[in-house]
C-alpha cells in the first residue's frame, strides 16, 4: 500500500511515522538514550548517592516524549480544521 499526502494525518500510521521520526527527530531520540545511559551508569556507579542524576537522566526523554505529542497533536488539529 502506498500512502499519498491525500491521506489524512490521523488515518496513516506511515505518514505519522515520517512526520514523528524523521531523521532529526529520531537522532535525537538516539542522543536522549544515549544521554540517559550515561548517566544512569554514572549514578550506579556512584553507588547512588548522587540521586540528582537519577532524576536528570530522565528529562531529556520525558522532553522527547512532550515534543512528540505536541507535534501529533498539533498535526492533528490543522487536520481537523481542514475538513470543517
């Protein structure tokens, strides 16, 4: 199946993995992983006295996720005001 720009946003599951994981946001998906890994293995290592850190390596995965459903959502929305 080959999906058009006439398909819509919220119908394709292709169209919503192009705009969703383009290859600038899935680098820094790949940087957010990275970035948690690290820091997870710094605060393991410290034997977990640094508890900040364990806090830390979170935020930039929780940002990904926040720019993702943002992104959807607004994709989403300029869709629906298409149609009305």
């Amino acid at each position: 199946m080959h999906t058009t720009t006439s398909t819509p946003y919220s119908k394709s599951f292709q169209r919503r993995l192009r705009v969703l994981f383009s290859p600038v946001r899935l680098s820094l998906l790949v940087a957010a992983i990275a970035f948690c890994v690290v820091l997870n293995v710094v605060y393991i290592g410290s034997g977990g006295s640094l508890e900040w850190i364990g806090l830390l390596s979170a935020i930039p995965l929780l940002a990904f996720a926040a720019w993702t459903l943002a992104t959807d959502y607004s994709h989403r929305r300029k869709e629906k005001a298409q149609t009305r």
